[in-house]
C-alpha cells in the first residue's frame, strides 16, 4: 500500500477542526468582511431570540408555578435583611421564620382590613359625589368653552358605548380566565407560602445542590454569578420597600389632610404601585391626584399634586441617602423599557418581576464577562441598569 493509504484519516470532528480540508467558493472568497461579520453576529443573536422565545413560552405556560416561585423569592429578598439580622443575633432559625412570616402575614391582613373598612364606609358618599361629578362635567362641556350640545354628548356616549360592545367578547373571556384563575389563587397563595418557608428554611442547601447541575469547572462562575445577582435582587426590594413605605405615608397623610376620601386605600394603591419602579408612582400620584379633581375641585388637586411630587422628590433625595446610606442609581429609559415590556408579555405580574429579573440578568452578564469569581471584583455600577451607590460622605478638611 502506498504511503498516503497509510495515513490515518481521523475522526470527523478532526476533520471539522482541520480548516485545510474547508473547501471554499470563489464567492465566499468575495464576500466582504464586514457582512461576513454581520451573519456571524445576526445567526448568533437568532439563536439567542430562540432560546428567549421558547423560555418565555415555558414561563407563560407554568405560570401557575412560576409566579408564585417568583413571589416568595421576591419576599424573601424583602425579609432578608430582618432574616440575617435575627440570625446574626443567635435568634433560632425556626423561630426567626415564624417571627418574619407572621410579620408578613400580618401586614398583608392589616393594609386589606383597612382598604374594605374605609371602601365600605365611605362607599355612599363617594358614588353620590361621583354622580354629582359626572353632572358637573357634562355641565362643563355644555356650558364651557367647547359648547357641546346635549346630542354631542349623547353621542360621544354612545360612541365609548358601542366601542366597549365591540370588546366585549374581550373582556369577556378576560373575565372568564379571571374566573378561571380565581380557583388557582388559594393554591397560589399555598404555594408561595410552602416556598417560602422552603427558602428561608435551607435556602442555602437548595443553591448548593442547584449549582451541581453544572459542570464542575462552571460552578464557581456560576454561583459567583448568582451570589452576586442576588445582592442585587435584595438591595433593590430594600431600596422599594423604603420608597412604597415613605410614598404611601406621604401621600396617604397629603390625601387624608387635604379631605380627598378613600386616603386609606389610595395610600395602599401607592405602596403597591412604588415596587414598580417609576412606572408605578406616576401611575398611582395621577389617580390620588384624579381623585382629589373628581371630588373635591381643581385646587385641591393641584394641592395634592404637590403632595405627590414633594413626597416623591424628598424621598429619592433626603430621606432615601438618610436612611440607608445609599442611594439608587437608575436609568430611566431601561427601567420604563423593560417594565413596559414586562406588562406587554405577561401583564401586571411582567411589570412587576421586569425590573429585578432584568437587574439580576444585568449584574449575572456583567460578572460574567468581566470574569469577576477570578478577582472578586463587584461588578461595576455603571454597567448595570440598577445599582446603589454609596452616599458621598463629606469629609473635614
């Protein structure tokens, strides 16, 4: 045999790996490189949509399972500084869990006792006023500076009218999953509750195990990631319950003061809203504001616009760096982004998971790449969508 039948052939991954054996094209040869770099980049970033796709699917598909996961982590990165605490001063571990979920429970009941006690007191003075409202408007546009006549008006009605027809079905099967849903809830609320109990219980033992997924040489990357993807999970449900908590106050004391009725539930809507950064508290000021035009005037709702804003502009800004000793870096524009597309793929839930999950996903890329579990280095602050800062403290010259 001659001496090239001698030669081994080798396997095909070798062959793949040999680029001597790549025939290539007189084409591909006058490709420019700018495009091949391009195509390179553009079937790279298809994949990436792909798998985002299909675990978007998933998630939307087990949500049922998901959100409550999603929830009992969420509390549990809220009770986690009160947690630690407990247990750094030799408090039980059991005993720290039931003081924190009873706690919790106990807040929760509290703020919908008061929300259903103040609604239902003061339900048939807010729908007579509510009447008497609508009355005025419609006097407005009569009478006012647009001079609309009675038939306009009836019209424009039966416009919105026949436009919420047209949805009905819509809305109807939204109410239908609504219904639907409604028997998942208590299994929801068990749920969350089981896995809380869980992670507070050994959610050390749990990470530990998860990181054996990986392969062995990954796993310092990845629980470094994680660790560090976690801090900041915390340090934002501090940072927004200290603002829900100064917001609600605020502005449910600005309500109360200036005679605008149901303070109490408007200061409950104002608390939830501020976990969703942003978003939530322009939302949540412009209806305690819409509030205060409907029923009590124009000044008095200029009046708790002011409220609104002062209360907002003093806690990012005073009370916030006081207390904590940081302060909150945000970029506006990626926040409104990713809570707008958050709502837009899966709703009120999207809009309020957006922003922690978009800010782990940031820090875990950041650690990632700068090979942070080499150094130990804390990812950089302005590479990442939200972050504290520390407060600048002034030293004596």
């Amino acid at each position: 045999m001659s001496g090239s039948d001698d030669k081994p052939r080798g396997s095909l991954l070798d062959a793949l790996k040999d680029r001597s054996r790549v025939v290539s094209s007189e084409i591909g040869a006058t490709v420019p490189r700018g495009l091949r770099i391009a195509t390179a980049y553009s079937w790279r970033l298809l994949v990436v949509a792909a798998a985002a796709a299909v675990a978007i699917w998933l998630i939307i598909q087990l949500k049922l399972l998901v959100i409550p996961l999603l929830i009992a982590i969420l509390i549990t990165a809220l009770l986690s500084p009160g947690f630690g605490w407990m247990l750094r001063h030799r408090v039980p571990r059991w005993l720290a869990i039931v003081v924190s979920v009873l706690t919790t429970l106990a807040v929760v009941s509290g703020l919908m006792w008061l929300v259903i006690w103040q609604v239902t007191r003061e339900w048939p003075s807010v729908s007579e006023r509510t009447v008497e409202a609508v009355g005025e408007f419609r006097q407005y546009l009569i009478q006012g500076p647009l001079h609309l006549t009675a038939g306009q008006i009836d019209d424009l009605l039966g416009q919105a009218w026949s436009l919420i027809q047209e949805q009905a079905g819509a809305l109807w099967s939204g109410a239908l999953a609504i219904g639907t849903t409604i028997g998942h809830v208590a299994t929801g609320a068990l749920l969350t509750l089981f896995i809380l109990l869980t992670l507070l219980a050994d959610g050390a033992g749990i990470w530990r195990w998860s990181t054996r997924l990986f392969p062995r040489r990954a796993r310092p990357a990845v629980d470094g990631a994680a660790r560090a993807g976690w801090v900041t999970v915390v340090n934002y449900a501090r940072t927004q319950l200290l603002v829900a908590t100064i917001d609600a106050i605020g502005i449910g004391l600005g309500a109360f003061f200036l005679g605008v009725p149901l303070a109490i539930p408007i200061a409950v809507l104002v608390f939830l809203g501020a976990f969703i950064p942003i978003v939530g508290a322009v939302l949540t000021g412009a209806v305690a504001v819409f509030l205060a035009l409907v029923y009590n005037g124009p000044w008095i709702a200029l009046w708790m616009l002011v409220v609104v804003l002062g209360v907002q502009q003093l806690e990012g800004h005073v009370l916030q760096p006081l207390l904590m000793g940081s302060a909150v870096k945000v970029h506006p524009l990626a926040v409104v982004l990713v809570v707008a597309g958050g709502a837009l793929i899966a709703g009120i839930p999207g809009a309020l998971f957006a922003v922690p999950l978009a800010a782990f996903v940031n820090v875990v890329a950041v650690y990632l790449g700068d090979r942070a579990w080499e150094t130990g280095a804390a990812p950089p602050s302005g590479d990442l969508i939200w972050s504290t800062v520390p407060r600048p403290r002034r030293t004596p010259a």
